[in-house]
C-alpha cells in the first residue's frame, strides 16, 4: 500500500474516530439533522498536460450534529480537461469530517479534511487508461444561514489525483494533476 492511501485510509479512520462520539452527543436542536445540497463551481488543474480550467458540479448529504461539526458525503463531477493530445474525465465521492466556528447565529467559517474516492479516464497519445484511487483532501469554506432550514455556502477545496506515467510510453510529464476548486451552493437540513 503506497503512502497516498495509507494516508487517505488513516484519514478516513479519524474522521470516523472523531465524529462517532458527536453522533451521540446531545444535539442542538436549531442546527442538527440531515441535509441535503447542491453546488457549482470552476476548478484549475496542475500538472503539465492536465494544466486546465472548466465548471464543476456537486451534489451533497450528510448529518449536521451541531452547530459545529457535521459529517459530509460529496459527489463531485469536474468533466473533461486536458490540452493537446491528452483529455481526461474525472469523478469521485469525497466524505468529510467539517468542523464549524460560528461568528454570528448566521454566519459562521468551517474547515473539512477527509477522504476523496475517485476515477480518472485518461486519453494520451493514443493510449486509454482509467485510474480509481482514493487519496486525501482539504477545503475551508464560509456559510450562511438563509433560514431556518436553508444555509448558503462558498468553499475552496484541493484535490489530486495520481496517474502511472510509463503508462504513456514516457510521453506524460508529471504523475498526475491537483485540483484547486471554488464553489457555491445551498445545504437544506431536514
């Protein structure tokens, strides 16, 4: 097991180290429950031929234990990106661990690390591969409380993904790209 996923595996297991005693913790009941949510943004990918720009998608659920922490699934679509002769598609399932300060009773910043399962097609010189990894990542972000049941959100998240480059002949110069996104959206908690 290489370190990528000893590290994404172990960040994982803390997460769900950290966030099974908030499961039963006693609950706020202004801010507690399940949420469901929508998100749209851009992304720029790093990394020699997957150097990019495009419009990515999301879709999210999860359980918002209290007004400060909050466990978080994330379906995550970035499309097509590539130049030249290498294209690549690439979609995952990110789950998170998102701790939360508020700074008013609507307005509040927020940090989330967690685990990002994804699978990257990757077309380059006339060779087609597809990788499926799991490998850590982190985002921040800052939230508003709309009403009482509806939260608007804008984060930035870093992502990355790693490819074989011999699988190219040695025509691709770099082990894969990384993935600064920004996006926005709404979480509506049941």
């Amino acid at each position: 097991m290489d370190y990528k996923r000893k590290l994404a595996c172990a960040t994982l297991l803390t997460a769900t180290a950290f966030s099974a005693p908030l499961a039963v913790a006693q609950t706020d009941r202004d801010t507690a429950g399940f949420f469901l949510g929508a998100s749209y943004g851009g992304y720029k990918s790093h990394g020699g031929e997957f150097d990019d720009d495009n419009d990515l998608y999301g879709l999210s659920a999860g359980y918002q234990f209290n007004q400060f922490w909050a466990l978080e699934a994330d379906y995550v679509d970035f499309g097509k990106f590539g130049e030249d002769d290498v294209e690549s598609e690439l979609k995952g399932l990110a789950l998170a661990v998102r701790g939360r300060f508020p700074v008013t009773d609507s307005f509040g910043v927020y940090g989330k690390v967690g685990a990002f399962a994804s699978a990257l097609d990757v077309d380059a010189f006339d060779e087609d591969e597809t990788y499926d990894e799991v490998s850590p990542f982190v985002g921040a972000g800052i939230d508003f409380r709309v009403t009482h049941s509806l939260t608007a959100f804008a984060e930035y998240n870093r992502y990355n993904v790693d490819i074989d480059e011999d699988d190219f002949n040695g025509q691709v110069t770099n082990d894969g790209p990384e993935f600064d996104t920004a996006r926005v959206g709404a979480r509506y908690t049941f």
